[in-house]
C-alpha cells in the first residue's frame, strides 16, 4: 500500500477491524517515511457480466437509477431507494459470486421493489421482463392481486383456517 502523503511503497497496519457486518475491513496504517497515518477500506468487489460479456465493478447509484426512473411521479423517496440499493447489494454481496450477470440483478431488484410500490415495480418489470402486450401486464397485476390477496386474508384470519365463498349473481338471485 502505497502512502497517500509521501507516495512511499510500504507502509505498517497498526489495526485492523471487520466493520460493514462483515462485509469490508478497515485498516489503521502508518507510514514510517513521513509518520503520517491513514485509514483504509478493504471490501470484495462485486463484478457484473454485461450480456456483451464484458464486465465492470458493480455500481449501486446506477442499480438506483434505473429503478429510479421507474419510480418518477411515485411516492418514493430518496431515501427509500438507497434503501432498496443497500437490499439489492447486498442480496447479491450473499450469493457468494464475485462476478453477477446483468438478469441477477435486475431479479434482485424485483422483490424490495414490488414491496416499495407496486406501480414502480410494474414500470420496471415491464422493461426487465420485456413485456411484449397488455397480456403481460394483466397477468403480472394478477400475480400481484394474488399476492396481496394472500396478505391480506392471512393478516385478517391471523393464521386461522377458513373457507371463503364469494357469492356469484347467479347464488344471490336464488336466494
């Protein structure tokens, strides 16, 4: 490690501490040329393999920025989506893969968006999942009716079994 001050090519770790809960590790240097001390940051850096093949260090504000256009003119904040940046990375940072294709992403981008805001999440999957006609969206908007359907009967029923008939018009005429 070169010293940032004087550019002299070795320097001495005083301490080192695992901090990003394990994610990177800072280390206290000192330089013996000129005396001066300095920190560092050591963390894994994710890769990510472009469908071109080539490949390039993992950015989150570009994760980011593709969700944010996504989410213009929606009720999210600045702050919800450095959020569900920190979720995407480190979803991907707990596969264990150093290089991730472009599809992972995008997959890990998926979930914390469709809990942030359901019409943000359409936007985005309907350019991820290359919608091609309305057809996909109506059966997109069904999973995600049946998702919060599913929610919210489980948060009514508390976990309790029920059977649950809807009535048709045909069943209320007849009665």
């Amino acid at each position: 490690m070169f010293c940032p001050f004087c550019k002299h090519t070795d320097t001495k770790v005083l301490d080192s501490r695992v901090t990003d809960e394990g994610g990177a590790i800072r280390r206290r240097r000192t330089c013996p040329a000129c005396e001066k001390r300095f920190t560092t940051v050591e963390q894994m850096q994710l890769m990510v393999l472009k469908r071109s093949g080539a490949t390039e260090p993992f950015a989150r504000d570009k994760a980011i920025s593709g969700v944010a256009k996504a989410c213009k003119g929606r009720p999210v904040s600045a702050d919800d989506l450095a959020c569900l940046g920190q979720q995407v990375e480190d979803t991907l940072r707990a596969s264990g893969q150093v290089e991730i294709n472009t599809q992972d992403i995008g997959l890990a981008i998926l979930d914390p968006l469709k809990k942030l805001d359901e019409v943000a999440y359409l936007r985005f999957a309907s350019v991820y999942k290359s919608f091609a006609s309305a057809d996909d969206f109506v059966a997109e908007i069904a999973g995600l009716l049946a998702d919060t359907t599913d929610d919210s009967i489980n948060a009514i029923t508390d976990g309790q079994s029920f059977e649950i008939h809807h009535a048709t018009t045909e069943d209320r005429s007849t009665r």
